[in-house]
C-alpha cells in the first residue's frame, strides 16, 4: 500500500556495505528507502576484481585452467569447461569419448553443490537461523570428498586440460557416485520438505522479486532466473555440448519468475542432474583421456577466434578466445552470468521491503568472482 | 499448517541422526591418495642425490610464480656414479604463494617433486613459510617413506611402491 | 516491616535473581547445544567437560572486550538503554512462583504486575535505536516498537481468558483452580495466542526481524559490544525463560503432578514437574527457532491485528459465555478447538493453496530433443 503522501517525508539513504551477512560476497547495495519501501538500488561493484582477463593473456593454456577454476569459485569445473572447450574449438580437435563422460559427470555434481549452497544461503537470507546451511554443506561435503578422491582438491581442482582431463578417475569411481546419489537423493527430499511447502517461506518469497519474460529476455538473464520466468532457454538443449545430446532429462520451468520459482527450479534441477549423473554413469565407456594436443607440452592454438558457451549453475557462461598462435591467449573475454543477471536487481526491488531487497538478492544466486573476474 | 509441521518434523527427524562434526585436531577425515598437499622433492635412495636436476621447467609452469630454482654440475656424475649430469643447487618454494594445482607434478620431465599430502602447514614466522631446499628434501623423504614411493634410476619414471 | 523481615527480604532477592542468572546463562549454553542437534552437529564441546564453561568463556569474553562507543552517540539515550531493558526483564521475576512456597513476593494481581512491567522495555529499544546514531539502528528499533505494541494486545486478551476462568490474578490461584482440567485443554485458544504473543514480544524466532541477523545485522543493538551488549542478550534470555515459565504456570497445571501429599517430598516433586513442564515448553520454543523461516514485518503486524486480535476477543466472548451460562467443562473444550481447527482448515485451503498452486512446468529432453 502506497504511503500518502500528504505527509513531507524524505527517503533515508541506506548502505549495506560491502562487508554484511547477507551480501553474497563484497558486493554494496544502496538503497534509498521510503520507512520500508525500497525507492531505488544502486548496486557498486568491482571490490573483488583480480584482472583474470588480463591475467589470461601472458598465461599458457594449462595455467590458465588455475585462473578459470576461481571465477565463479562455487562451480570451478563449469568454469574450466568453458575455457578448454573454447580452445578445443578454435583447434578443431573433440576430447575423446570417456573424458567427455567424465567431465559431464562432473560438472553436473558441481551444479548440484553449487545448488545446494544455494539452498543454504537462502534458507540463511530468509531467517532459519542456519539449519538449511548446514543441511546444504553437509550434501556439499559429501560431493566434495568424491572430488577430492578424483582431482586431489575439493575445491580448486585445475583438473580440464585442452584436450581431455588430467587424469583418469580412480578405481571404485562408480561405486562411490552412485552411493552418493542415492544419498543425495534422499536429502534433497528433506531440504524439499523444510523450507519448498514452509507456509512463512512461501509468504517471504512468494510474488516478491517478480519479473517478467520479456523484461528477463531484454536484460538478457539466463540460468535458473530466465528459467523461472517461463523460458525455455538452456544451452544443453539450445547447442548441446559434450554428450548431453545422448541423455533424457526435464528442464523445470516456473511461470510468474518470483523468487520462490527461482528457488523452486534449481531444487529441481537438483534433481534433473542426479538423472544426468545415473545415465552418464552406465553409458561411460573406457578408453583414452586426452587427445593429443601438446607439442612439447605446449598448447598452440592456430590464429583465429572461437566463443563458446555453456550451462553453468548461475546461466550462460560463454568464454569469447582470441588466438594469436602463441602459447598464451591473445584476449579472453569471460561473459559471466551473475554479472548480466544483477542488472535486473533494480527493477526486481524497487517497491518492496528491505527484507524483500535481501530475499531478491539471495535468489538471483550471484557469485562476486564471477561479477567481478 | 501443514507445510510448517513437516518442517518441524524434518528437524525433529535431524536431531536422531549421528552428528556430523569431525572433532579436528583430535579426528581426522581420511585424504584420498590423490590429495594435492603441499609439492614436495624426491629422493633417489639408489645414488643418495635428489631426483630433481634444476631444470626450471616447474619454475616457468607455476601459475604463481612461487618457486626459485638453479641447477649446478653433478659432482657424482663426473665420479660416474649417477646419470644425471646436472644437479639442482637451490629450490625454494613460497608456500604461501603455491596455490596447490599440481601443474609442477604435471610438466616435470624427472618425476622429481610430488603433491604430498602435507596441508598443516602453519607458521608464526614470515620466513617460515618459504620451504628450502633443505625442507623440501626433509618432506620428501619423509612422504616417500610413508606412501611406499621408489624413484627409478636417474630420469626414469618412477614406480609406486605399494 | 521489621528490619529481620527486610534482611530476609533482599537476601531472598540476591539469591533469587542470582538463580536467574545461572539459570539464563545455562540457557544461552542450552540453546546452542539443543538448536546444534536439530542441525546435525555438535555444540560447544571444548570449553570445559562437554562445553559446560562455555556460558563462563562468554561472559569473561564480554567483559574483557572493548566496551567502545562511536563519538556521535546521544550519551543519556545509549547508555540508559541497556538499563530500562535489562531491569524490568528481572523486576518481573518477583511474583513468579516455582512452587507453592517459592516466591520472592507474591501479589494479588500477578500476572497484571508482570504485564505491565514487561511492556518497560520497548522504551529500551527505541533508546537504543535512536541513541546508537545509526540508521540499521533505527530501523531496528522502530521495528520492534511497533512489533512489541501489537502484540502487547493478543498476550494480553489472551491471559484474560485464563483470568477470567480463574477469577483471580493472583497466579498461586491460578494454579490451584486447575486441580480438574489444565487450562491448556479449557483454553487452547489463549495457550497459542500466549506462546504465539510471548515469542513476539521477546522478538525471538520467528519474530526476530528486529534482530534479524542478515538485513539490519542485530537491530537496535548493533553499536553495543561488551558489557552493555550483555545487558541485552541476557535480558532477552530471561524474558523467554518468563514466557516458558508463565505458560507453564497458566496453562500446563505449573507444579501440579502425581507426588506425595506433604513434607519435603512434595517440595521436591512440585519443583520437579514445574521445571519438567518448563524445559518442553523450552524445547519447543527452541525447535521453532531452529526451523522456521522469518516473518517480515508487515506479516507479522498483519498477523497480530488480523489474525490474533480477533481471536483473542472470540475466546474472551467464549469464556463469558461459558461462565454465565455455568456451560460443563467439555463444551468449552470442544468448541476452542473446534473453533482452532476452523482457522487452520480455512487458512489451508484459502491462502495456501492459493499460495502453493505449483505453477511450474517441465520441458522434455530426450536425447536431446524436445518432446511434448
């Protein structure tokens, strides 16, 4: 309800900090507030800038593959994709069969962790004082111990080489996975049953932060925010990368695009990638891990240019490579998706609570090193 | 009301379940063996001289920039006692620099430094944490022995113990 | 009153509010152990044998820290807020009985004395705010004014109910009158509006948006540290520990359970059940806090003006007509909760599914084509 405005009052100036619980990162917001009512958002960013592109340019490909695990430093191996899959484009040359099983399986395991932080965030944004936190570390755990047990690092793992992967997944791989699935399972049941049907979530999230379709394809959102809006747009299914043209799955999709389907269609996709996982497993084949690329342990791209995207937990990750046949890149541009999602922050928020401005940061899901490479 | 009982319940349902807390430093969790530790050099027990020739080769691959290396004559080689006719002279590792991605291991042509699985490395001292050549050595024979690790003859790659 | 009545007297104060204090302190060391189970993990463990010093490591934190106070701070407004906050929480203890013959003081009109009382403190919280010079402050602190004034209304009207079937203030009556049926059966809708009112009025979970961690970053309290921020958690402690109490004592029968009928194993099993009845009531109000989500504010007014205020008066016009009418007992039982039953199964069916419709739809891939 609007307030009258018979009364003269002046709108307060409302900074939440770089440094606050809720921000995600360093990220500043500030909100010029009416009593409650947000009245405008000016989003500051650039506290986590670390220069990647620039970095990117005296760096040889494998090093480079270090660089890209900590962009978006909850989905290191989206990240590494994206790079090695740009330079295997502009060589021409397609890794060989099992190290693409291999890095589908494990880019869908990291869409889940990445998922389930997500989901403890939120839970943290929205008030549990912390319980769906440590519900969603606990799945983020148990998958970053079977990383461990792959790459060497739960987290940074540099593990995607141009070509293939590094090496090759150890013995009792598939046995492991899929005991962890069938963990997984079970717990995305119990994180559905806390916080999707909660009567007081549906009320914080429900019709709050909504944004239309065409709004979100005008300001060029992608992900599980465009998703939520009702459209179709996924880049697995659009220009089918690796083997996941060989796969039966769901793309969830909700309607009105509050945060409450945002939320909504990444717990499904949650769900969608342990499908994707079981399948990926029984069709993996054996053989070789990595094509022959390296002369003399170099990577030497031919002069040109490639762009490649792909589908990373936060949207459309594209990685724009221009070769000038040297061993380290000419220019890589990195389109990250948090930074084109948080356009839309504004217009998402203006209008409602403070407490609202928090709910509707949480859900558009963004990640700092991602916005600010 | 519904949606709210589950919730209560899915809680209440959390409180029969085991803890799941690791009770660090007492409990460790195991480490797999590929854990990427902290690099470490190896040692060649058959002619008593480090397996690593100073090459540079890791020195130009680190990301970071993190290690200084310099090569010297092999005085065994001139005795005839080793095949490697370069030796390394200095190593030094910042540790704080290392960023643990194991692109080192990957391009060296000796097989001569490893990921151990050293990860408790703290120190009060700003010295403390740049790993010597001394250090690196003290490290490496330490996890050669504890992970059954046998450096073939010079430049040869090595076999796992078991 | 004689000066041997005097000394009794304060010393009866001294050891009562110290028994408080340990209480409370034991509550903060509780809470973190029963609200780490409800999240699968240990609490404090190392502070002494299971964690137990942990209260005494938090107080000696506290008290070792720098109590610094930003230069731009209204002086008599921040420092006098801890104060108005902190003494009616311990002021309020002063009727309250543990068992029929534990109680500093007791009053004819109990329960009104601790009522009022307990409302002093928003005056502390708007201190608060308003002198801390920041604006998460204010907001903070107007907030939880407004949050605490509302539902001063359903506690209130709530309690009335039990009153009136009572016909006193006094809550040592109070307990005796319920000898037959406990008044959490006779008035089901007072004990919700009570415990519903009571976390609202110590601005706990759910209702903690003045406080609320990851928007306004501890509300009116965020320029305290050390000792003044003590003040406050320990008198927000002490006000659950009086909600828990006080609905056991109006509605869960207080110290009444099977035990011998006299002597000093009747003390025992009093204290006994009224502290058993207490820690469930404790437990639940831990439970909530571990679970559910947090309202935002204009939920929560809109739940106490619209929701709980009606309510309240209904069971006030119930509990009339049960008395003049001289209805038997089970009639007001069966309609208290039919009339509970009534609100859920409409707030079910109208907002919720409403709220809940699932809206969503799915786009099949299959070997990477879209199928219908």
């Amino acid at each position: 309800m609007p307030v009258e405005h018979d009364l003269r009052t002046v709108d307060m100036l409302l900074n939440m900090g770089p440094q606050h619980p809720s921000t995600h990162g360093v990220f500043r917001m500030v909100l010029r507030i009416d009593g409650e009512r947000v009245t405008d958002v000016e989003p500051h960013i650039g506290y986590l800038h670390r220069g990647s592109e620039k970095l990117c340019e005296r760096e040889n490909y494998r090093q480079i593959v270090t660089l890209f695990d900590r962009l978006d430093y909850l989905s290191n191996f989206n990240n590494e994709l994206g790079f090695v899959m740009a330079a295997e484009k502009l060589m021409g040359i397609e890794a060989p069969e099992r190290a693409q099983f291999i890095r589908v399986i494990l880019c869908e395991l990291n869409r889940i962790s990445s998922h389930m932080m997500f989901y403890g965030a939120y839970g943290a944004d929205v008030g549990v004082f912390g319980t769906s936190f440590m519900y969603g570390f606990r799945e983020r755990e148990t998958i970053q111990q079977l990383f461990e047990s792959v790459t060497g690092a739960r987290m940074m793992h540099s593990y995607f080489r141009v070509g293939g992967v590094f090496q090759d997944t150890p013995d009792g791989f598939e046995a492991a996975a899929g005991k962890l699935l069938s963990q997984l399972k079970r717990s995305v049941e119990e994180c559905d049953r806390l916080l999707t049907k909660n009567e007081i979530f549906l009320e914080r999230t429900r019709g709050v932060g909504a944004i239309s379709a065409a709004d979100a394809v005008d300001y060029g959102m992608s992900g599980p925010c465009l998703r939520a809006c009702g459209v179709a747009q996924d880049v697995r299914l659009i220009e089918p990368y690796l083997t996941y043209n060989r796969f039966d799955w769901d793309i969830p999709l909700g309607k009105k695009g509050d945060c409450w389907d945002r939320y909504w269609v990444r717990l499904e996709e949650v769900r969608q990638s342990i499908a994707i996982i079981e399948q990926a497993l029984k069709l993996m084949p054996k053989g070789p891990i990595q094509a022959p690329v390296a002369k003399f342990g170099f990577v030497k791209p031919p002069v040109g240019e490639a762009y490649f995207r792909a589908e990373n937990p936060r949207g459309e990750f594209g990685v724009y490579l221009v070769s000038d046949g040297k061993t380290s890149p000419y220019r890589v541009k990195i389109r990250g998706p948090s930074f084109v999602n948080l356009m839309a922050l504004r217009q998402m928020t203006v209008g409602h609570y403070i407490a609202d401005a928090v709910v509707i940061l949480g859900s558009l899901d963004i990640v700092l090193g991602e916005v600010d490479r | 009301m519904i949606g709210l009982l589950k919730s209560l319940g899915v809680t209440l349902k959390r409180t029969l379940r085991k803890p799941v807390t690791v009770q660090y430093p007492g409990e460790h969790i195991t480490l797999s063996k590929r854990n990427l530790g902290f690099p470490v050099l190896l040692w060649d027990d058959n002619v008593d001289e480090p397996a690593c020739t100073g090459c540079q080769v890791c020195m130009r691959y680190c990301p970071t920039e993190c290690m200084t290396v310099t090569m010297k004559d092999n005085p065994l080689a001139k005795e005839g006692k080793s095949a490697r006719k370069k030796i390394v002279d200095n190593f030094q590792i910042k540790m704080e620099r290392c960023i643990l991605c194991g692109i080192c291991v990957e391009v060296c042509n000796f097989d001569a430094i490893l990921m151990s699985d050293y990860h408790e490395e703290g120190d009060i001292t700003r010295g403390g944490l740049i790993a010597k050549k001394e250090d690196l050595f003290r490290m490496g024979r330490d996890f050669q022995k504890r992970a059954g690790i046998v450096v073939g003859s010079a430049g040869d790659k090595k076999e796992e113990g078991a | 009153m004689t000066w041997a009545d005097m000394g009794w007297l304060i010393l009866a104060i001294v050891i009562f509010i110290g028994f408080i204090t340990i209480v409370v302190l034991g509550l903060t060391y509780g809470e973190r152990k029963i609200i780490a189970r409800f999240q699968q993990r240990l609490g404090p463990t190392r502070t002494g044998p299971f964690g137990l010093l942990q209260p005494v490591a938090d107080a000696l934190k506290l008290l070792a820290k720098e109590d610094f106070i930003p230069g731009s701070v209204d002086r008599l407004s921040f420092w006098i807020a801890p104060i108005v906050v902190f003494v009616p929480a311990f002021i309020a203890w002063v009727t309250i009985p543990f068992t029929r013959d534990i109680v500093i003081s007791n009053m004819e009109f109990g329960i009104f004395y601790i009522l009022a009382v307990s409302g002093l403190s928003t005056a502390g919280l708007l201190m608060a705010g308003w002198g801390s010079f920041n604006k998460y402050a204010m907001l903070g602190a107007v907030r939880s004014a407004a949050q605490l004034i509302s539902y001063e209304l359903p506690l209130v009207v709530g309690v009335l109910g039990v009153v009136m079937i009572s016909g006193s203030l006094d809550l040592k009556v109070i307990v005796a009158e319920q000898d037959g049926l406990w008044f959490a059966f006779m008035q089901p809708i007072a004990l919700v509006l009570f415990l519903i009112a009571g976390l609202a009025e110590v601005a706990r979970a759910p209702f903690d948006i003045p406080v609320a961690e990851s928007e306004v970053v501890g509300g009116p309290f965020v320029e305290y540290s050390g000792m003044h921020w003590s003040m406050f958690s320990l008198a927000e402690y002490a006000n659950t520990f009086a909600v828990a109490v006080l609905a056991t004592i109006l509605f869960l029968g207080g110290w009444r359970g099977p035990g011998p009928d006299s002597g000093w194993g009747q003390d025992v099993m009093m204290a006994f059940w009224f502290l058993l009845k207490t820690s469930l009531v404790l437990l639940a109000i831990f439970w909530v806090r571990a679970t559910v989500p947090r309202l935002r504010i204009d939920q929560l007014m809109s739940l106490a003006w619209v929701v709980l205020l009606p309510l309240a008066f209904v069971n006030m016009i119930l509990t009339a007509f049960y008395l003049y009418y001289d209805w038997p007992d089970w009639t007001m039982v069966a309609i208290s909760f039919a009339v509970l039953a009534a609100i859920g199964i409409a707030y079910q069916r109208r907002r919720v599914s409403r709220l809940a419709t699932i809206e969503t739809a799915k786009v099949r891939v299959r070997q990477g084509k879209v199928v219908a």
